[in-house]
C-alpha cells in the first residue's frame, strides 16, 4: 500500500565515476555532468533506471527538489519520473535545478528536402551515437530514399530539449505484404541491408521515449510498429521495449536472427592461433595452391573521406568487386541483391559514391596474376566493419578464404574494432567469428486495425505450437 504520494526526487552526479552500479551488474564507465533522479513512493525509493545513459551510484542530493505528484499511481508516477530523467539528463551540474518535469519537443520531418537543414547536427550526433554504422548517416538515408521511396511516407523525428538537440530517429512507413493481407509497418530505413539500427545520438533513451510518445499522439498512419535490427543485449539494453510501453505501444519481443562478429582484440597471431587446428592446415593448403597458380596480390582501400581530402571511389576496385560477383555464385543468386544485378547496381554505386565521401568505405580484393578471383566490400565507422558482399570467382575456391585471412590480418594491424559477418550461412563462418550477438524486433500491433490483430493471432498461435514441437522433443530425448 503507498502510504505517500509518488515524488521524483533530483539529485546530481559530482564527477565522473567508474565503481559498480547498484545492481551489481558491473561498472559504468561514463562522464555524467548530470542531473540524477530518483523515484520515491511511500518507503520505496528506485534508482535511475538501469537502462538509462546517466545511471550513476554516485551522486549528491539537491535539498528541497523534489516533485510531489499528488494522488496520482505508482505507474503515472514512474511515467513521469523516466521523463525527468529525460529532462534532467541535458542539465549542466553548474545550472540551478528546476522543480517539474517536461517532455523534450519532438519535431517531425516528412520531406526528404528538408533532411539537408539537419546535416551539421546529424554528423554531430552520428559522431556521438554508440556503435554508429554507415546506416544511420544522413548520406546513407538520402542515398535509400532516392532508390527505395515508392508509396512509403517519410517519419524523420527529431528530439529536442530546449536549444540542444537530444537524437534523431528515422522512420518510414510502408507497405508490406503478410499472410493476412497488406499491412502499414512503421519502421527504420535499413531494409535489410544491415544487421543493427537505433536512434542517433548519445540520449538513445530520451530520443525513443520521447519519439514513441510522439508516435502515440500523432494521427495513425500504421497497422504495425515494428523496430527492427536491434541489438537488444550490446546497445539498446531494453531501451526500445521500454519506451514502446510508456508511451501505451505495449510491444511482442521476437528474436530475429544471429549475427557472426568478430572483435580485433589482442594480436593477429592470438587469435589465429585459437582457431581450429585442422581448420588452418587446410587454408594453409589452400594458400599453397592459389600461389601455384600465379602472383597472389591483396590490397585494401580505405579512404579517409572528404574532410581529410581523400575520397577517391575507386571505382577500379569497385569494378573488380562487381566483375567476381558476376563470376561467383551471387551471380546466378535469385534475390536481386548481389552487386552484379541491375536491380540494386545503380543504388550501390551511389552508396559507394557517399560511403567513400564519409571516409566509411573499405574495399578488399584479392588478385591472381591481376586478375581480381576474390572481394569483400565493406563499409565501416571508426574501426567498426560491416561485411556488405563478398565473393570469389568459381573454381577458385580457396581464393575467398585466403582474401579473409588477409583482410583479418590487416585489420588487427589496423587496430579495428570489429567486423560483423551478418546473419546466416554460420557454417562457413563459425571457424572465424569470436562471438553471436542476437538481433531482434519489437512489435506493436494497433489494437483497431483487424488484420493487424489477426496477424498478431497468427503469430502466437504458430509460437505456441513450435514451443510445443521443441517441448516434444526434448520430452523424448529424456526419455
């Protein structure tokens, strides 16, 4: 029972701290010239969510500020008390605190034009974004919309608190056919051609809670909120089911795929030498064989991009890519992707035009007697590599393995970050990758659309009977 009403209680962080938080789930590691906020209600007091960006043990009260919110429910209480975090979290330490909460402002873009206006800001926030990719660059999102708009309608939400611009979050709304019809999705802008995608910016937290509500208030133009290719465990820590509910878009948790990484820690020779044994004896052989056949040259391109002044495309390279895509399996692959195809050549070449300009580019192509027989085109951020393609021209097929050892190689001399290998084909991959990181959906379905509700139907009802499938076996395999 409350004995008292709700009261959010402020309170500051004095300095950047690195002790374990309060729940015992590790350190945080972070600068927090913040405000901290609490929630109290009767005898029971709650730190700052743990999902929050400026969660900190540290802090010292501000006596007297604390806001009282009448009769209102422990769940309107804690409603409030995320968004004075929101609030407090872009709130200099040397500022007097105010007692009260507000939303942060939320200004939506629906004209691709008007994109340009953001540009400085967005490379500002992109640069402050955790585990920012190619994907969520402003280039990037033009380069789709010119390609890909069709009959989808453009949701670009940008987060403010104040003067200060919190995050941007890019969404589209578009059709897409389901078993139950055509349905409205909401959703970001990735289409596939990424693993992982989230809110830009370094208040990811404030930019969903306060573009969820936004989203709940504005005139519906959706059957489905479904956020996808999220990193729920590394990145978004729950932030995205969590704003879905505050803002009443109670949300379905679907894993969605399994994404092969590997992280450049430590020394080439490390890592090679935790490989399977039997496994490096073969590329060796393989190595052997593809040398037998001719001079066997790599070269990496990496330009630094137009700031630094090199953003040459490269475009020798990127013909070379195209020319072994065409060669390889992706050549004869039906689902009009692979970087040979017509469907999809005119928007990678824009791409590579704007991933080059963005110093995001990374090409590798393996020659024999200069003959280009194997390529990795990527695109990476600050040491942090996305496999986009690769290949090798058929019957060389030791060729892609060798060009793999060599990027791998280059990159742990080049001190990167990591490299993400995308989802599926984990057999070929399974010998390099150091680690799996899960990729899933959260979806709302709105409660008044009926084939939005009957797809829900639909999708529990086929969970419930492959949850019973996997509990048969498992009953069997005891037996």
């Amino acid at each position: 029972m409350i004995t008292s009403p709700p009261e959010i209680q402020l309170s500051t962080v004095t300095r950047p701290i690195l002790e374990p938080d309060d729940a015992g789930r590790g350190s945080i590691r972070r600068w927090l010239p913040f405000r901290h906020t609490m929630f109290r209600h009767g005898n029971t007091v709650e730190a700052t969510p743990a999902w929050a960006d400026f969660a900190a043990q540290t802090y010292k009260p501000f006596p007297g500020n604390a806001l009282r919110l009448g009769q209102e429910s422990v769940k309107a209480g804690r409603r409030r008390w995320h968004y004075a975090c929101i609030a407090g979290s872009v709130v200099p330490i040397d500022r007097r605190p105010t007692t009260g909460t507000s939303m942060p402002h939320v200004r939506e873009i629906n004209e691709v034009r008007e994109l340009e206006t953001l540009r400085l800001t967005w490379q500002v926030l992109h640069g402050q974004t955790r585990d920012a990719s190619f994907f969520q660059t402003l280039d990037w999102l033009l380069v789709y919309w010119k390609h890909y708009a069709g009959e989808q309608t453009l949701r670009v939400l940008v987060v403010s608190a104040g003067d200060e611009t919190l995050g941007i979050l890019p969404l589209v709304v578009r059709s897409e056919p389901t078993r139950v019809g055509s349905l409205r999705v909401l959703t970001y802008p990735l289409h596939n051609w990424g693993t992982f995608f989230g809110p830009i910016g370094p208040h990811p937290t404030a930019t969903l809670m306060a573009g969820m509500e936004h989203v709940r208030r504005t005139p519906r133009d959706w059957d489905l909120v479904d956020l996808r290719w999220v990193n729920r465990d590394e990145v978004d820590h729950r932030r995205t089911p969590t704003a879905l509910d505050l803002a009443e878009l109670t949300s379905i948790e679907q894993h969605a795929e399994a994404v092969a990484m590997v992280e450049f820690d430590g020394t080439w020779d490390e890592y090679w030498m935790s490989r399977p044994g039997k496994w490096r004896s073969n590329l060796r052989r393989g190595e052997k064989s593809l040398a037998a056949r001719g001079t066997v040259r790599f070269e990496r391109y990496r330009p630094a991009g137009t700031l630094a002044g090199e953003d040459d495309p490269r475009w020798d390279l990127y013909h070379a890519c195209e020319e072994v895509a065409g060669q390889s399996w992706q050549g004869a692959a039906a689902d009009g992707t692979t970087m040979s195809n017509e469907a999809v050549r005119a928007f990678l070449r824009e791409a590579h035009v704007a991933a080059a300009h963005a110093g995001m580019l990374d090409m590798c192509v393996l020659f024999v007697d200069e003959a280009p027989v194997a390529f990795a085109y990527n695109y990476q951020c600050e040491g942090r590599v996305f496999g986009l393609r690769t290949g090798y021209v058929a019957g060389f097929e030791n060729a892609g393995t060798v060009l793999m050892q060599k990027m791998f190689a280059d990159s742990f001399a080049r001190r990167d970050v990591s490299l993400d290998l995308g989802a599926g084909y984990l057999d070929w991959k399974r010998p390099w990758l150091t680690k799996i990181v899960d990729s899933y959906h959260y979806t709302h379905y709105a409660p008044v659309a009926v084939r939005a509700q009957a797809l829900r139907l639909k999708r529990w009802v086929s969970a419930q009977f492959q949850a019973n499938q996997v509990a048969m076996e498992d009953k069997k395999g005891a037996v």
